[in-house]
C-alpha cells in the first residue's frame, strides 16, 4: 500500500465532498442553513462551522502552529461566504501537508494534547491522520442528512467516486 498516496486521496476527497456540500448549502436560504435541526452543532451551518474548527485545530498541531478556540461550537463565521471562503482555503493547506508528508514522519510518533486539554496522547502521525479525515466524514454525513431533509440532493458521496479516481 503507498500510504503517502492513500493520504492525499483522502485530501482530494475531503476538498471534493466540501466544494459540493457547499454548493448544496448555497442554494438554501441563511435561515434554513441556520435553523436548528437537533443535530449534534444544531444546525447545517453550526454544523459545517464545527468541520472547519476542528480542522483548523488538527491542522494547527500538525503545522505546530496552535489554532485556540474556546469550545467545539464556537463559531468562527456567521456569513456562508466567509465560512466557505476559510472552508477552501483550509482545503488547500490540507493538501498541502499532506502533499508534504513522508513516509517516515506519518510513521513517527505524534505527541499533541487531547481537544479537551486533559491529557497527552501518542499516536503513530498515520493514526492521528486517519482520525483527522474520518471526523470529517462523519460530520459531512450529518450535512447531508440535514440537506435531504430539506430537500436537496447532497449528489454522490462515495470516496471511491472521487473525479479522476482511477479504476485498476
């Protein structure tokens, strides 16, 4: 298995799902997008806010360049397009880790502090990585739930489906 390849196909993926979700999310109205829906952040937006949050902060301790924030619901950005605006640009740095990343760094060991600040934690960078995408992937699979039942079709979710995936 080429890891390192594993890992940017999980980044391409994380920007392909996120350019359509947001597409979707475009087309509702700021108050539908808002409306608290009882999901786990309340809402669409609550929702895509906490994905760009927790991605700033893993990021952060990747890059060793601490992202503070005072809770996992706080809210970096009220307006969709500036939300959307960070959202792309966090894609991009995404990439560019793991575009970064060798073989050797994602097998050493990675020391960072738990979210809630109430212990250390040592993990192999490749496990931290994984978490990092499958947290993603969970909270987009809310954001379409909460996008079909307002009607609208999130459109193929599949990471196999990825544009320009190639079929062996």
């Amino acid at each position: 298995m080429n890891t390192i390849n594993y890992f940017q196909r999980l980044s391409e993926y994380n920007q392909w799902m996120n350019e359509q979700i947001y597409t979707v999310c475009e087309s509702l109205p700021d108050a539908i997008r808002k409306e608290d829906r009882k999901a786990f952040f309340g809402s669409i937006h609550g929702t895509l806010n906490h994905i760009l949050l927790a991605d700033k902060v893993w990021l952060g301790k990747f890059l060793n360049q601490q992202f503070k924030v005072q809770s996992l619901d706080q809210e970096l950005y009220a307006e969709f397009t500036q939300l959307r605006e960070a959202r792309i640009d966090t894609d991009r740095q995404i990439k560019a880790w793991v575009n970064s990343l060798t073989d050797e760094q994602l097998a050493a060991p990675f020391k960072f502090t738990s979210v809630t600040q109430t212990r250390e934690c040592v993990f192999p960078l490749w496990h931290v990585a994984v978490h990092f995408f499958n947290h993603q992937t969970h909270h987009r699979g809310q954001v379409t739930t909460l996008l079909t039942q307002c009607g609208k079709n999130p459109g193929v979710t599949d990471f196999l489906l990825v544009p320009g995936a190639e079929l062996i």
